[in-house]
C-alpha cells in the first residue's frame, strides 16, 4: 500500500494539494454560521409580537438553508468559470434592475424596488450588487494597468445600475453600488489623479442631487436629519433609545421593552441591530459587530490572498459591499449616519439579502479555495 | 500575481475597513457602557402609562340608610396621544375618521372634526387620556376592544359619575361634582389635603372631580376616594400589554344625612304644585309671581333638617358630563328662579309677623309688657308721639280694628299696633333700655348671622341697628338718604319689616328655640360618616358599615324666657291656628295636622312687589309631648302668609302627623308610585335646564 495514495475515509478531503476543497475558510464559514444564528434570534424576538409570530423566523431559516447550498455550490465553481460569463450575468442583473421599474415592479415604502411572486418578494438590486461586483472584477482583472479608457468601462458597468437603482428611488442601494465600485476601482490601480477627479465630480455630482429635488422629501430630511441632529427622526431616537438602555448587558432575549412593545419601527429588518443592543447590551451586541468584522477581515485576506486580479477585485468587491452595508446600517441606528434602507447581512429579516450576501461569501471561498488551482 | 502596488492599495482598504468598525464600537459604548439610565426613563415614558384612578365618591343617604346620590359606571372612548402623536397625519386623520364613524354607526353620533377638536386641546397634558365620547354603551366598548388594531390611540375607559335615583330631589342640598378647578386645587394642596381615617392623603389631580355645592362640598374630603394608581404597560400602539403595578383606590365614605326623604319629596312636591297654581294670579299688590320659594323642616330637639326643599329645582344628573356655558346661564337665571340657588339658606327675606315673638321678649324682658300690664286696645292705626304728618301713622294690614288685645292675642290676630307701641315705647326709653333690644333678642335667636349650618353658601340675613346705619352712611354717604335712625325705623322693625331679613332657616330655627322653650341647637344635616364594608351591598344595611363619625347635637345657646311669658306666646302661636279668628285658623280648618300646631303667619311688604307669603310653627304641641317638627315655608310675591304659607305648611306636615307620608319616588320606580302627582311634579322639575348634557 502506497503512502502517498490514501484516500481519506470520508472522500471530501483529498490529498491533493491543489484541490480546493482542502482549502475553504472554514473561519468565514463559522463567522457568518455564528452571525446567522444571531440574527434568527433577534429576528425572533423582533417579530414574535405579531401575529403570524415565528413565521418570520422561520422563513428566514428556509431562506438561510437556499443561502447555504448557493453558497456551497457557488464556492465549489471556480470563480473563473462565473467570470467568463460575467456579460449574460450582468445584462439579467440590468435587466432585472431596469424590469422591477415597469408594472412588473411592486412599490414598498414609496420604492418599486420588488418583485412579488406570492408571498415571496425579490429585491434585484441585492442580485444586481453580485453582478456588478463580477462585471467589473472580470472587467479591471484582465488588464494589469487602468486606462482611461478602462476607467471609463468600469464607470460606465457601475454607472448604469446605479442610476436605476436611483430611479427606484433606493438612495441606499445606489450608495452600495458607488462604494463597492470606488473600493474596487482603488484596488484595481486607477490612478491617483484620476481617482481625484473622479471624486471631485461625486462630490458635486451630490450636492446638485440634494438641491435639485430629484430625491424625494422623505430621502433629503433622512440625509439632512443626520446634518442636523435636533430633527431626528422618530425612527432614530427609538432606535437610540433602545440601544441605550440595553446597557451593558442587556435586558435579556425577548426582555426588551422598546422591542416588546414595538416601539423601533421596521425592526425586524433595517433596524434589527436594536434588538441586540437591547436585549443584549454592550456585550451582545459588540460580540455581533465583531463577528461581523471577521467576515470582512477574511473576506478582505481573501482578496489578499487570491491568484489573480480578478479573484483580489472580486472580494475586494465583496468586502466593500458588506463594509458599507454593516456601517451604515449599525451606523443608522446608533445615530452616526443617516437613515437609508439597506438591510445588515445575515441578520436583518429578508430572503434577497439573505440569499444575496450567501452567493457573495460563496464566490469568496471560491476565490479562497482555487487560489492554487 | 498580486503586486507590491496592490497590497498597499487592500492595506488602505483595510485600515478604512479597521477605522469604521471602531467607530462603530465607540459610539456603541458611548451609547450602551457611560450612562444607559439616561435613556432607560426615557423608554419608560415611552412605554408605561400612569393611570391616575380617581376611585369612586362616597354615597349621599338619608337618615335611613336610602341612597340619595349613587355612582355608576360611564364608559368613555378616549385617545391616547403618544401614539397617536406618532402617526402620519393622513393615518391619524383615517383613525379618527374610521372612529367616528364606527362610534356614529354604532349608535353614539360623533363628529370628525370634534375628535380632531379634542386631540389638539392644549389643556389634557400629553400623558392624558382624552375624552372624545362619553355615555357610550358596552357593545361599542366590546367592538373597539376587539379591534384594537384598526384603532391605535383609541382606549375605553370605565369612570364613574354620579347618578341621582331621585332625580331632582334635594338637589341644591346634596349639589353637585364637577371637574376641580384651579382655586379649589390650590385649596387642598399640601397640608391642606384632605386624609383617610387611616391619615392616606386624597390627593388630587388635575380632571379629578370636586364638590361644587351643597352636601357634595361640605363634605368633599369624606366622600373622595384615596385615589388609586396603576401602572401599565403599552406597546407603540397605546394596546395594553400589561400592568407593571396597581395601587387599588379606596371608596370615600358614606355621607348620611338627618334628612327624611319621604319628607322631602312630599314638601318638594307641594311646594311646587303651590307655587305652580300662584304663578300669574293677581294680588292686593300686583302680580304674583312667585319666582321662588322654600320650606325649612327642622328636628327641634336636636336642630336636625328633616326635611329642605327650594324651588325651582333641577336634575343634578344633567352635570355629570361636565356644563355648558349655555346651560350654566340658564340655572343661574334670575328669570329662571337661578335653580341652582338653596333658597331656604341663600334666600333673605323679610320675616314680617312671624317675627312678632321677637319684639314681645325685648318688651316683655324691657318690663313694658307683664302680667297684668298687657292689655291694648288696638284702634287699627297707631300714631307715633311728638309727631306730625302722615309718615307718624303706622297701621294694621286693612287697618282692621281688633280691639283689646293681651300678648297672646297680639299674635293669634297678628296685631301690628300693639307692638308698634311696644317698640316705641322701646326706642324713646332707649336710655334706659339701650339702642336695640328688639335686635339683640334677635340674635340671641340667631338672626342676622349664619346659623353655621354643615352647608355651604348660608346667607347672613340682616338684622338693623341705628350703629350698622350710621356707620353704612358714614362709609358710603352717597348712596344712603340719612345716617339717623328714628322712631319709626324701631317700629317697623318689631314687625319684621325695614331692613329685617331673614333666611327661611334662621326661621326655622327661631320657632325650633321657641318650641323647646330656649334650647336653641345649631341646625344640621350630616349624622354621620361611614366607611361602606361591601361595596355591592346596600351601603344603609345594618352591619355594613363601620361608622367613622357621629355629628351629635350641638346645643348654641338658651333663651331666657319666664313661664309667664312663654305660656303666653305658646297660647298666642296655639291660637293662631286653634282661635275662630286666629290668622291661620280657616286654612287650619280646611287641611289640619293630626296634632295641635303652633306657628305664626306672615304677610310682609315688599317696595314695587307682591307680598310674600310666610308661616312657621311647629307641631305637636301638647303638654308632656315634644316637638317633632319645626318649620318655615317662604314664598316670596304669593299673597298673604295666611292664605299661602300656612295651609301648605299644613299640608306639608299633615300626613307626617298620622303616619301617612308617600314613600318617595326613585326615577325608575316612578311608575309604580301611588301618588301620580309626584312623578309629574319630578318631570317638569327635570324640565328646567333641559339643554341636556354640556
């Protein structure tokens, strides 16, 4: 019997060097396992008050199991394989962007931002975010140097989504969009002068948005309540007072008294972190933002480590995507940014986002796992 | 493949990266590790709701334990404002649609713009619940609370208000509750507020009900409840979510009162109906118009008020729901009779005859009059000496001749010339007899002061003095003709006339003293206090109360009188009613007492004004037998006292005197009730102020 020709027992691990499998982040894995479980709790404790009570939670989980064998299967794909298709990608994550405007659309809050299948809603921008994340990884990681002319493609890849997502109107979205394309655009190795300019107009760009009136009144007070802290919203000070009085410790799981009484509106989703903040106090809820920075420090060693452009430019995308949307959404309801509607992932109530940020973590570990192949 | 260039690029990243989580983790620990207390009141006040909880009033008996003034349950719909505060204003304006829909369509009519109305009423602090539909019955409180979703902000409390079984019966008496104001706030705080028996302050709130008159104002810190207080707590949608702590409140004590309700009802009723049949019949001196009037019904023994009515009258329920402007106008009408007035201890009248005994005591005490020096022979006029003109000649009503007349026939006939000359002889004696001797036996009797009777808003009455007018004069020199006081003031005076006013309680009074030959006791109505044991029980029922209180009789002072002279006016007061020509004697005839009463009518005049009709007497008089009823009947602008007062006096008493006395009527039995006439007599009382509920 030949030493060098044992198969493992289990047939999963192979001997080979080269084979992916041997090589999953099984930190990111356990992260983001650990960050779900969490956030079906807090799901649960925001939404037992209502009447169809563990309903939520446990479409949350069925969402979460699809999640896990997308995830699965996508990591299990070499991420270059997906690349090479990354223009039919991208035109189904445009058309959806561009389909959810028309009648086919359904309009929550003031946002056609939905589809709605039954009692199945999709949100394309959170598939669109996938797509143009690969776009422009594929798009930037085949050249070694950033033209303007590639510059330009780059832009105009990230442009187009975000002006949809703009007309929904989801400020939010848009805002994810702008901030996974700088950070990969940065990464990327466009020029500083370039990336000067390009910051300049973004600047203007958003100043003439605020003053035209092209957002909607409800878009320009949640941005200008954050200028001016004494009109804060109602939303904001509930939130901030059940983060507050959560303490360190907390009340308790299913003990908070502004989450029992439903006193943070949308809590279960954009607001969810409250629930930690309350029920678990400083203690809880700092263990939920630092499992969440594991996710990004091993999304962001993946892009480090990854083989080739296009697998840095891919995580770095990813990376960028779940920073912005951690930040802003905790940042929200700790009164530190302003309020737009974009969920925390693996935490906050929704099967897009849940389903979406799975397929993200699962071409991470594709990158992760085919580093040497 | 990755380059030197790129690694720095992800460093930057990653520092971006490491910079926010931080940022995130201080303002974290800013929030939740340096002072979470800040915002755990602040959730408080989000979350929990005290209920102040006024707890049911004390209840209003008669001497029998009958429930005179009750409580029931009102159910109200309210709003609760912090959520309400919360909503869009579209949403809220589609809540307070859907409600007053839903309210109308139910059978309680409410108005959109009345709900808007009262959610925006500066004067409920945020914390309040507003009332925006009272009275409503139990289906609709089932159905909101059914649907507690569709209606945020919408609560239905139960409270209880006052509920009046006998209608208007007794109303200026018991009074009534209404919503504190601020002077009467500020009158109970701090060392002032009213304690249990068991020294638990009754503290009050702003919307907590108060006494306003009557029975319900003397005895306010009796009969408020030790207000209870419940926490609770609701979700953001003002629904109940639990009660975090319950201090129950205690029932006030029971009030019970020496009245007779029998009494009182029959006295209402007759006084009414009498003064019904007056109304726009001509008299000697113009129209009678009777816009008023009272009868008084004392214990003589004790000074117990058996029985007080005052027309015209009203249905205190009307109050309940708080008063309009409207409506508060209307009792307070002088062309209404102001029912809301008491006019048996507001009302000040001149006694006229009925103050006769008065003067016969200065004058008999002044030796002018005695035994065997009491004869006069009464000519029918009587002119003042040392005087010329017409204003020297004082008369008899008719100037009718009488004759010789001794004291006690100066009253069974009501002659007026012999106590003019009783009181001149008086006022030209003044050296030796002082300025006021008629006057200082008037306020032994008690007149010209309050009684101190345990009710409010008692009126003085006046008794003249030649000191009171110079000094009115000296004050005021414009408005008064003359600071002097002459002969002819003192006669009129002895007549109950000029500035004499009585109440019809002081007169009561008066002939109670004269009953039990000088014991005169302090008028009152509350016998006790009691704390109720089972609250569904009847509050009367022997062994369900515990008593706190005991008010006794309080004797306030002894008229000398010497049995010459007492037997003499008993004889005179007798024959008023007995003698074939005694003021009284053909009304006695027509309606008498089973017992022997003795009284004295009035006709007193009134400048521009009908005379008003007065009587007081007393019953049973009989040697070795004691008074049980004292009493005074006033009608102002009703005729002569013989002819008006004293036949309903007697009517009044009547069937009191042989056991005959109609139970009185409760609203809801009045169909029942033997005498039709009271449950008629009851509507049309109801009639005045029927604006309905402000």
């Amino acid at each position: 019997m030949s030493t060098d020709r044992v198969v493992a027992p289990s047939g999963f691990r192979s001997r080979n060097l080269g084979d992916p499998r041997r090589h999953v982040d099984v930190v990111l894995a356990a992260a983001v396992g650990a960050v779900l479980v969490l956030g079906l709790l807090l799901v649960y404790s925001a939404t037992r008050r209502f009447e169809q009570g563990t309903g939520y939670v446990v479409r949350q989980l069925l969402f979460a199991v699809v999640g896990i064998a997308a995830a699965t299967g996508v990591a299990l794909v070499d991420y270059r394989r997906v690349a090479d298709w990354w223009q039919a990608l991208y035109a189904v994550g445009i058309v959806m962007l561009v389909g959810v405007l028309t009648p086919l659309g359904t309009v929550v809050n003031g946002t056609s931002g939905w589809y709605r299948f039954g009692p199945i809603a999709l949100q394309p921008a959170e598939f669109a975010k996938l797509a143009t994340i690969l776009a422009i990884a594929a798009y930037l990681g085949s050249v070694d140097q950033v033209d303007l002319r590639r510059l330009a493609g780059a832009l105009g890849l990230l442009g187009v989504p975000v002006v949809l997502t703009l007309l929904q109107p989801d400020l939010g979205s848009a805002l994810v969009f702008i901030v996974l394309g700088m950070g990969m655009l940065v990464v990327a190795g466009v020029q500083m002068r370039h990336l000067g300019v390009l910051v300049s107009l973004g600047i203007v760009a958003i100043l003439v948005i605020l003053n035209s009136g092209a957002l909607d009144d409800y878009q320009t007070e949640r941005l200008t309540s954050f200028v001016s802290p004494d009109g804060q919203s109602y939303n904001v000070d509930q939130a901030q007072k059940a983060i507050g009085s959560g303490g360190l410790t907390g009340f308790g799981f299913t003990n908070g008294p502004q989450t029992r009484g439903g006193f943070v509106p949308e809590q279960q989703t954009d607001f969810i972190f409250t629930v930690a903040g309350e029920e678990f106090g400083f203690v809880g809820s700092s263990l939920l933002v630092a499992l969440l920075a594991v996710v990004i420090w091993r999304c962001w060693r993946a892009a480090q480590l990854a083989a080739d452009q296009t697998g840095t430019l891919l995580c770095i995308g990813v990376t960028c995507m779940f920073l912005f949307h951690i930040f802003e959404n905790i940042g929200m309801t700790l009164g530190i940014m302003p309020v737009t509607g974009i969920p925390l992932p693996f935490v906050s109530y929704g099967g897009s986002s849940l389903l979406a940020s799975f397929v993200a973590v699962g071409l991470v570990q594709s990158v992760h796992m085919h580093r040497f192949s | 493949m990755n380059t030197s260039s790129t690694q720095v690029r992800l460093s930057a990243i990653g520092i971006v990266a490491v910079c926010l989580f931080a940022a995130l983790l201080v303002r974290l620990w800013f929030l939740q590790g340096v002072d979470p207390q800040r915002f755990e009141a602040a959730t408080e006040s989000n979350r929990l709701r005290v209920i102040h909880e006024e707890g049911p009033r004390g209840r209003i008996l008669d001497r029998d334990g009958r429930v005179i003034v009750d409580n029931r349950t009102m159910i109200v719909v309210a709003l609760d404002k912090e959520p309400l505060r919360r909503l869009e204003d579209e949403e809220r304006t589609a809540v307070f649609t859907d409600l007053a829909d839903t309210l109308t369509g139910l059978g309680v009519p409410t108005k959109v713009s009345t709900v808007e109305r009262r959610y925006e009423d500066v004067r409920y602090a945020p914390q309040e619940y507003v009332p925006v539909a009272e009275e409503v019955p139990e289906d609709v409180e089932l159905y909101l609370a059914e649907r507690a979703e569709r209606f945020p902000g919408v609560v239905v409390e139960r409270r209880t208000v006052r509920s009046y079984p006998y209608g208007s019966l007794a109303a200026q008496f018991v009074g009534y509750v209404g919503e504190v104001n601020e002077t009467e706030l500020a009158s109970v705080e701090g060392a002032a507020v009213p304690l249990a028996a068991d020294g638990t302050p009754k503290e009050y709130q702003p919307g907590d009900s108060f006494g306003k008159g009557g029975i319900e104002f003397a005895e306010e810190a009796s009969l408020r409840a030790v207000p209870g207080r419940r926490t609770i707590e609701v979700n953001a949608r003002g629904e109940l979510l639990g009660e975090v702590d319950r201090v129950d409140a205690r029932p006030g004590d029971d009030v019970w009162l020496s009245l007779d309700l029998d009494l009182q009802a029959h006295a209402e009723r007759l006084l009414a109906a009498k003064i019904r049949s007056l109304r726009g019949r001509e008299g000697g001196e113009g129209t009678l118009n009777a816009p008023q009037g009272s009868v008084v019904i004392l214990e003589p023994g004790t000074g117990q008020v058996l029985a007080m009515a005052s027309y015209p009258s009203y249905n205190p329920a009307i109050l309940v729901n708080g008063i309009s402007t409207d409506l508060w106008e209307q009792l307070n009408d002088p062309n209404n009779g102001r029912p809301l007035y008491n006019w048996a201890l507001q009302g000040a009248y001149a006694p006229g005859s009925t103050f006769k005994p008065v003067t016969a005591l200065a004058g008999w005490r002044a030796g002018i009059i005695g035994p065997g020096n009491e004869e006069y022979d009464d000519a029918g006029t009587y002119r003042l000496g040392n005087c010329e003109g017409a204003g020297c000649t004082f008369q008899n009503a008719g100037r009718k001749r009488l004759g010789t007349v001794d004291l006690a026939r100066s009253l069974a006939v009501s002659s007026d010339t012999y106590y003019y000359r009783l009181a001149e002889l008086l006022w030209i004696n003044r050296l030796q007899f002082g300025d006021n001797p008629i006057q200082d036996v008037a306020t032994e009797f008690g007149m010209g002061r309050p009684t101190g009777i345990d009710l409010p808003g008692e009126t003085s009455g006046r008794i003249p003095t030649p000191e009171q007018r110079r000094e009115a004069f000296e004050s005021n020199p414009e408005v008064f003709m003359t600071g002097e006081w002459f002969t002819g003031d003192t006669v009129i005076t002895s007549i109950g006339q000029g500035d004499v006013l009585v109440t019809p309680l002081q007169l009561a009074e008066l002939y109670a003293t004269i009953a039990t030959g000088g014991v005169r006791y302090r008028p009152q109505v509350i016998s006790k206090v009691t704390r109720p044991i089972d609250q569904a029980e009847p509050p009367g029922a022997a062994g369900n109360y515990e008593v706190v209180r005991t008010v006794t009789p309080e004797e306030v002072g002894r008229i000398e009188m010497d049995d010459d002279f007492y037997l003499r006016v008993l004889a005179g007061l007798i024959g008023v009613t007995q003698d074939e020509d005694g003021t009284a004697s053909r009304s006695w005839s027509a309606s008498p007492t089973a017992w022997t009463m003795g009284g004295k009518t009035g006709t007193a005049q009134v400048a521009g004004k009908a005379d008003s009709a007065l009587f007081a007497g007393w019953g049973p008089v009989a040697a070795g037998v004691d008074p049980e009823y004292a009493i005074s009947v006033v009608i102002p602008e009703a005729g002569f006292g013989g002819d008006v007062a004293a036949p309903l006096a007697f009517r009044i008493l009547a069937p009191a005197s042989d056991g005959t006395l109609p139970t009185a009527c409760t609203i809801a039995a009045a169909g029942q009730c033997r005498d039709a006439d009271a449950s008629a007599a009851q509507a049309s009382l109801r009639d005045v102020g029927s604006g309905g509920p402000g």
